[in-house]
C-alpha cells in the first residue's frame, strides 16, 4: 500500500490531469483572478510537502551515492543544481523552525517569503540566546501577513530592534564589524585592456566606499532641468550605465594630484608623450603613461590629449625630431582654483549656445588660443564648458563660433 503523501501526489496529479484539456480563455475575470490566488496557494504548499520530504531524504543520497539530496534530485528531476541546492537549505531550515515551517503549511506564508524568513533568521549572530531567536521568527512569521519577501528581508536585518531592543545595537555593532572586516579582506579590483580601446573594471569594494562613489557620480548624472539639456532628446536614450561610466571618467579628470600619495619622487602625475607636428596638428597619436618594461603602450589621439591638457593634471612631453624633449609642461597651465570661482561667478554656467549645465559641473577650456598651440591660462581665456561640449571643442570634425554674447555655437564640419 502506498504512503499517503504518495496517495496525495496521485490524487493531485489527477486533478490536473482532468484539467489539462481545459482552456483558461473560457473562463470568466473572477474565476480567473481567483483561479490565480488559489493555485498558487496549493503550489506553495505542494511546494512545502516536497521540502518536508527532502529535509528527510538524505538516505536516498546515501543509497545513491550522491553528494547530498540537492544533488541527488536535480539529476533525476533534471532541475539547475543552483535551485536544488537553494531548496534543501530551505528545507532544512524549516525542519528547524516550527513555527515558520507550520506558517507554510497551512498556507499562511509562501515559499518566497519563508526564503526571506530563513535567510533573515540565519544572518542573526549565533550568540543570540534561542528564546530571542524563536521571538524573531514568531514576530516575522506575523508580519508575512502584510509584507512581501523584500520588505521581510528589510524587517528582518532590523528584527532584533522589535524583539529584543536591548541588544539591537551591541550585536548590530558587532555584526556591521565583522562585515567590514571581511569586505577589507574581500575587495578586488582589477583591469583589463580588450585591445578595442577600452578596459574592463571588475572588482569587490566596502559599501561605504561604494556610497561614496555613487554620490561622487550622482554629482555628475543628476537629472538638469528640461531647458538645461542641449540634446534632451539624445540625453533621454543614453543608458544610465553610461551615463555613470562617462561620469566616472570626469571624476578621475578632476582629481587633484596634489592630494595624492606621492609617486616615483613627485605627486602622482601622468605624462602624455607626442610629437611637435602631432601637438600642432590636427590629427596625430600620443602615449599616455610610463609604462614599466612589459606593459602595454596606451596611445590616444592627439585631440583626446589636447582636451585633457585643458582640464586634467597632466605633464606633456613634448618630442622633437630626434625624440629630445622640447618641452616639459607643468601645472601652470591648468586654471587654478580661484580662477574658476571666478569663471564661476562671470560664465555661472556652460557657455555653449543653448547649454544651462551649472558652472559646478563644467570644465575650464582655453577660449582663446588652446594650449597646445601656445594659449595662454589667462582668465581672459577662458571659459566654462559642459564635458559634452569640451569634447565638441576639441572634436576635429566640429568648428566652432563666437557668439555677441561671448558664448559659442557649434557645428558639424561638411
């Protein structure tokens, strides 16, 4: 005679059976609508018995030879072993709490908010004395009633302030400390040149480094005002993604190397080798860096290297015929930082026709003469330029007007 949780899985796979011929179409907006609600209800609790019988099936793994349970099922069910793996973990989490295990049974809790229960109650320190910890799950068992799976995980990293308020802070201090410990273990970061002209980031940072980042970002990707936007059209269809990777780059262009550790003698800087001829001319290449012997040679154009002598704590060298340097620069010819409170207070804005970026987050170009073909950093010569526009100014197939106003319009070379 058969067990009856085998009874139950026949009677229920013969319910569905006596359905399958059934179109849902014919049905009316009601039943369907209760239809949705009911179903999956009885697939959580479905769902449950199955995790039951897991949490007790580690003799089949056993008999089998498999590593576990989890394994075991996803080969003879040919599920993804990630999810298998994921189910006996929930499975023998609710062999160990009652309460919850009881909630999801008697369709009080689904499955996805049991996930958010467990994890939560699995993340509490394991000095958290047993009577507090059964209160946790009794308070997050309640709370399923009202909140979805991300709002229980939210209650839950915070369950203790409900539950047992006298201890909250002490062991959330010490759990915050552990975590820091081990991201300041954990953190990565690397690059990669894909030889296409661009580099692959990857890494694992703090939190709070990450914060701080995003809101160094956000200073550059914060929404303008409608009228603010040259191309709100072009700004509308520009993924966020790159929106933050253009963003990121005009941060490492406005770092102040003065504030950096010091590099090799000097405070870290780096120098952008070209040619005379190239430095005059419009089209041309320069080598960005000091590579050591065996790394790569990063070159970029010599209109990129003109825009970053504008802007960028750079030091050019530049080469003659026979490669002696003719000219080493220095910081001289960047504007100094009273210089652009000044800019500030006279442009008060990108001075690009149409253009109403605040003058925080534009760039100081050389209006008059550019520095690569012997400008000088004078206020007179300058003027505040939005990023999108200072790539303009220096972009060989655009030219550029002086306005009345003082401002500039821009064009497409034809």
């Amino acid at each position: 005679m058969d067990h009856p949780i085998r009874v139950a899985a026949q009677v229920i796979d013969g319910a569905l059976k006596s359905v399958a011929d059934v179109n849902p179409a014919f049905m009316t907006t009601p039943d369907k609508a209760a239809a949705l609600v009911e179903l999956a209800a009885i697939e959580d609790r479905v769902g449950e018995l199955r995790l039951r019988v897991t949490a007790d099936a580690s003799d089949v793994a056993e008999e089998s030879g498999a590593r576990d349970i989890g394994a075991w099922t996803a080969a003879a069910t040919r599920r993804r072993r990630g999810n298998c793996a994921a189910d006996l973990r929930l499975a023998l989490a609710l062999a160990d709490r009652p309460v919850l295990a009881t909630a999801v049974r008697e369709g009080e809790v689904n499955l996805d908010q049991a996930r958010a229960i467990a994890v939560s109650l699995a993340e509490l320190p394991a000095d958290v004395d047993a009577a507090i910890l059964d209160q946790a799950e009794a308070a997050l068992v309640a709370y399923a009633a009202r909140f979805d799976p991300i709002e229980l995980r939210r209650l839950g990293r915070r369950i203790l302030d409900v539950v047992a308020p006298e201890i909250a802070e002490a062991v959330e201090a010490r759990h915050l400390a552990d975590l820091e410990a081990s991201a300041q273990q954990r953190m990565r970061l690397g690059l990669r040149s894909l030889g296409d002209g661009t580099t692959r980031i990857t890494g694992l940072i703090p939190d709070a480094t990450a914060a701080r980042l995003a809101t160094y970002l956000h200073a550059f990707t914060n929404p303008r005002r409608d009228d603010a936007d040259p191309e709100p059209a072009e700004a509308r269809r520009t993924p966020h993604g790159r929106k933050a990777a253009r963003a990121f780059c005009q941060l490492l262009e406005t770092l102040d190397p003065t504030r950096l550790p010091i590099h090799g003698g000097d405070a870290t800087t780096l120098v952008v080798t070209m040619s005379l001829e190239s430095l005059r001319a419009e089209l041309g290449t320069a080598t960005l860096g000091n590579p050591a012997p065996g790394d790569s040679v990063d070159r970029i154009t010599a209109d990129e290297a003109r825009r970053l002598a504008c802007t960028a704590h750079l030091v050019p060298a530049v080469l003659g015929g026979k490669g002696e340097v003719l000219d080493l620069g220095r910081s001289q010819r960047l504007f100094t930082r009273v210089q652009r409170r000044a800019l500030a207070l006279t442009d008060r804005e990108c001075r690009a026709e149409g253009c109403r970026v605040p003058a925080p987050w534009c760039e100081a170009h050389h209006a008059g003469a550019p520095w690569a073909a012997g400008g000088r950093t004078d206020l007179a010569d300058g003027m505040l330029l939005c990023s999108h526009h200072h790539h303009r100014a220096h972009d060989p197939t655009c030219t550029s007007e002086r306005l009345p106003d003082g401002g500039v319009r821009f064009h497409r070379r034809t």
